[in-house]
C-alpha cells in the first residue's frame, strides 16, 4: 500500500451525466489525473445530420501533462467510442481488459485513426497499478459484454469506487461471473465515494437473467416454422452467443447481415470470448440454399442500425435479405431515447410483410444493467461515505440518489452531478467546488465541432418551415435593379400554387431595394436587413410559418 497522506481529491464527469452515452469522468487525486472511460453518445433526435457527440475536453487538454491515463470499463461505444479523437490531442496510455483493448483498437481502425500510435496497456481484474498519488485495482463485473470492470482507487482518505457497468445475475456464467468477493472486500476497508451506474435505477426489482433469456431464445427458435432475423447491437456479446447457441440446439446455420459483424465475432472468437463452431454460419448467399427451417439471420450494427436494416426488409428493398411470409423476427435491442419511435414503426412494417414479431415484451431480451435491488446490493457492499450516482439522465441519476437514501444515507452525502461540476474532497469534507468546460462536441461528416448550436439551430428552422432565397442583382452604374428579384422557396410554400404570395414578396422587395437605390449613399447589409424584416413580417402575416429569409444581392 501507498504510504502517503491525500491531500485533496476532485471528481469531474465531462461526460455520462443528465444523458444516455458519452461516459467520461476525471478523478484527480492530488496532482495525478485519472480518466475513466471515453465515450461517445448517438444524436438526439434534435441533433439533425449529426452522427455522433463525444464530450468536450478542453479541461484535458488543459491539464494534458498530469493525465496518467485513461482507463477503460468495457467495450461498449458509450465507453470507449470517442476515443481515436482524444488521442489525437492528449498523447496518454490506455488501460483495458484484453477484450477491451482489443475493440478499442478495431474502433480506431473504424474511426480512420492517424495520429502517433496509442500505447494500450492489458490489464485483468487481479492486476494493481501504483501511480505517484494512488494504488488502481479492479474487480469483474456482470454486462452484456464480458471483459467488464470496475474500478477501485486506493487512497489515504478511503476508497473511490467505480463501478462501471454492472448488474448482479445469480445464474451468470464463466466469464460473467462479478467478483462479488471482491467488492464486499473493498466496502469494509472504506469506501470514501461511490460512483455507480443509474442506467435502471427506475426499474424496480431485479433484472431478468441471462439464462432465462437463453432458455426462451431456444424455445422461441424451436416453435419458428420459418426463418428466423435476430436484429441485436454488434458489441452484445451475451446476446449473440444466446443466438449461436440456440442455433446450434435446433440444427440451423447462421447468416450475418450488417456492417463490421464478421469482424467482430472473429476478433470475439479469437480471443475465445464467443463459441462458435466454424460450420455454424454461412454467407448470405447460402440462405437460397437451405430450407427456411434451416437458417437464422443475424442483423447487428451500432446506433439504429440492425432497426433500419430490418424497416428495409420490410419495405422488399434490402440489398440481401427480405421479409417473407412466415419469418420470425427477434428484436433483442433496447432502443436508446429517441429511437422508440423508430423501434414501433418497424415493428408494424415487419407485422404488414407478414413476420410474427418477438421483442424484449417476449422475454428475448434483458439490459445489461443493474435494476433496483441490484443497486441496493452494490450500495450494501461498498457501504460508502459519500455516493455520487452516474450513467443516466437526471430523472435517472435522481432515482438512484432516493435509493440510496432508502438504505440510510443522508441528503448532504449524495451529489448529483451537471456536466463539469467539481466535486472535491478536502480537510474531510465533500462539496460542490466550481465548475470546468464541459459539453458536446458534435461529429458531422469529417467535421469536428465545427457544427455549434447556431448551425443547429439553422438547421431546425430549415426543417420546420424551409428557406425564401431572393436574389436581386444591381447596376451600379445606372443605379437600377439589373434583374430580379427572383423568388426561390424551398421546403416553405410550392410556388406554383402560392403565385400571389410571390407576386407581393415581389413587389415588396422591388420597392424597398428601390427606395435605398435613391438615396445618395447605402449599405447592402441594411438592405438585407430591411427585406429580412419586412418579409418576415409579410409572409408569417399571410402563411403564420416563419421560413429562413435569405437575401442575396449582387452587383454589375
């Protein structure tokens, strides 16, 4: 153990708190930084045309030299899916389970990552780092993916625990199995604080286990008369070992449909994290081959992915494979907010293409965390000093913090976090310190960051009531209109039907580029200004919609 006395501990989430993704969470322990997790979040749906948010690090790159790592959770994208754009600003080692590490890497493939190489350093549940400041150990945990952790960091003042994504299944096998040992030993040294995943905490009682999913999974595949499609996230390991083995138990062959799977499940079964026989799955192009009874068609992705790749086999208009008369369809993939919409409409358009369609409802399907009780236990284990309960929206965050004064802690003990706040711990007292940089980032194509909520903003009026585009070009020398104006609507009014609209926008702007053509001197920008204000007033008077006005003047 360290022999040293702690002066002052701060924890910061930049990430992972009021919100579902983007779990980012700094532990500064003296002048030592710790990094746990680096995650992305998929857009909301007011985010329009972004394809992911990743936290902001500013405060990182601030203080890049006294990072002494990131360390990573498991390998779900909430907790390493933004890290190729980390590493490209803080040049730091990162620390993962040998799974872990392993889809860390094929994410910075898939993220086209060309920064300096990133020293990965493989770790497991028994091994124990010794920094300057700090002792780090770890301690298994159950999660739809195997390789999970939590961690434990050792200091003078007590224990500050991270539980990482976690959930207690009394039937979980091999390398499912929380080290439940473990932490009940890490509660009775002390526990200081306590950060704990919220993800279920208004779901009361315990999750359903993985085993009975499986037993359902087989017994689902057994009554199926025809194909079955199983649409799941291609980093839920358990799920997609429940599909093989329920495969195998009814003598059928498995197709994959989707982006990266083969991939992963090489790199799974590799490394001897997914059983598979090698002739258990054949190509798309076999199904044709083998009686309908004979084949399982497993569609995985990221996001919404394996939901829109089903909505097109709906629609007969997928590349590979269509919905047929008789299929069964297992969706085993808990929609993020704001995808439920997405996730009911498909299920209608499989049941019109004739598929009978089984769903988490049908006990196919399990989360990968921890409900109520679960949560309780976690607390009873670690019994900490103070609780700051993270992973989940505020409604969320806030569920966990009742549950935890359920057990007996007071009020002053719990905190719950904004992105940014500082919590520090200083002369044996917890509190509320000042607040760093923290927010989105949001990825749109190549671009990072460069789309703000301005450009957001913009981007919702377009959607709303379109854009009114009027070009008017001027003879400087005749001090006339030379042409135009020109009335372009898009996504506001169909002009051919709304002439007299045009007629008077027309009109309107004729005069008012007309009456600053007769002063002695004008500036364009206030002609812009006027036709914005004038027509925005003429149109929302006439229509009551408020499109984007966008005045374009030139001169000859």
């Amino acid at each position: 153990m360290l022999n040293r006395e702690t002066e002052m501990i701060k924890i910061i989430p930049l990430g992972g708190v009021g919100e579902n993704g983007k779990n980012m969470y700094v532990l500064e322990i003296d002048h030592e930084m710790f990094v746990i997790d680096s995650g992305l979040m998929f857009p909301e749906n007011e985010m329009l045309g972004i394809d992911i948010v990743i936290p902001d690090i500013s405060y990182l790159v601030e203080n890049k030299d006294r990072i002494q790592g990131i360390f990573l959770t498991h390998g779900h994208e909430d907790a390493l899916g933004s890290l190729s754009y980390v590493l490209k600003k803080i040049k730091v080692p990162v620390f993962g389970t040998k799974l872990t590490v392993a889809l860390a890497k094929e994410k910075l493939k898939e993220q086209d990552y060309k920064g300096a190489p990133p020293k990965f350093v493989t770790i497991h549940s028994d091994s124990r780092l010794t920094f300057e400041t700090v002792e780090i150990s770890f301690f298994k945990t159950t999660h739809s993916i195997p390789d999970s952790i939590g961690l434990c960091f050792h200091t003078s003042e007590g224990n500050i625990v991270h539980t990482g994504d976690f959930k207690f299944d009394q039937a979980a096998e091999g390398m499912y199995q929380p080290e439940i040992g473990k932490m009940a030993a890490i509660g009775q040294e002390g526990v200081l604080c306590l950060l704990s995943d919220s993800t279920d905490a208004e779901r009361p009682g315990y999750s359903i286990s993985e085993s009975v999913i499986a037993c359902q999974m087989s017994d689902s595949f057994h009554q199926a008369k025809g194909r079955i499609i199983v649409a799941c996230f291609a980093s839920n390991l358990i799920r997609i070992q429940h599909v093989f083995r329920a495969a195998k138990e009814n003598d059928r062959k498995v197709a994959l449909v989707g982006k990266n799977i083969q991939r992963v499940i090489d790199l799974a079964v590799n490394l001897e994290y997914l059983e598979v026989d090698s002739d258990q799955i054949v190509s798309v192009e076999e199904i044709n081959q083998l009686h309908d009874d004979e084949i399982v068609i497993l569609t995985t992705g990221i996001q919404g992915e394996p939901i829109e790749a089903l909505q097109k086999m709906a629609k007969q208009a997928h590349k590979l494979v269509n919905i047929q008369e008789g299929d069964t369809v297992f969706i085993t993939a808990t929609p993020s907010p704001g995808l439920e919409i997405l996730m009911f409409k498909t299920m209608d358009m499989l049941f019109r293409a004739g598929a009978n369609v089984l769903s988490s409802y049908k006990k196919v399907h399990v989360s990968g965390h921890g409900s109520q009780e679960e949560l309780k236990l976690m607390l009873n284990l670690m019994k900490p000093k103070y609780f700051i309960p993270v992973q989940g929206e505020y409604r969320m965050l806030k569920a966990h913090a009742k549950i935890a004064q359920s057990l007996g802690m007071d009020s002053h003990q719990i905190f719950i976090p904004e992105k940014g706040d500082v919590i520090e711990y200083k002369k044996e007292r917890m509190k509320m310190s000042g607040k760093v940089a923290a927010g989105n980032v949001l990825i749109d194509g190549i671009g990072v960051g460069d789309v703000g909520n301005i450009v957001l903003r913009d981007r919702r009026l377009l959607s709303q009531d379109g854009i009114f585009t009027v070009v008017v070009t001027l003879n400087k020398k005749t001090r006339s209109i030379a042409s135009g104006p020109e009335i372009i609507s898009r996504g506001f009014v169909y002009v051919r039907e709304s002439e007299k609209l045009m007629e008077q926008s027309t009109k309107l702007v004729k005069d008012i580029v007309e009456g600053y053509l007769a002063r002695d001197a004008y500036e364009w920008s206030n002609i812009k200004q006027d036709i914005r204000d004038q027509l925005n007033y003429l149109l929302f008077e006439k229509t009551k919609r408020r499109p984007m006005i966008l005045p374009i003047i030139m001169e000859v």
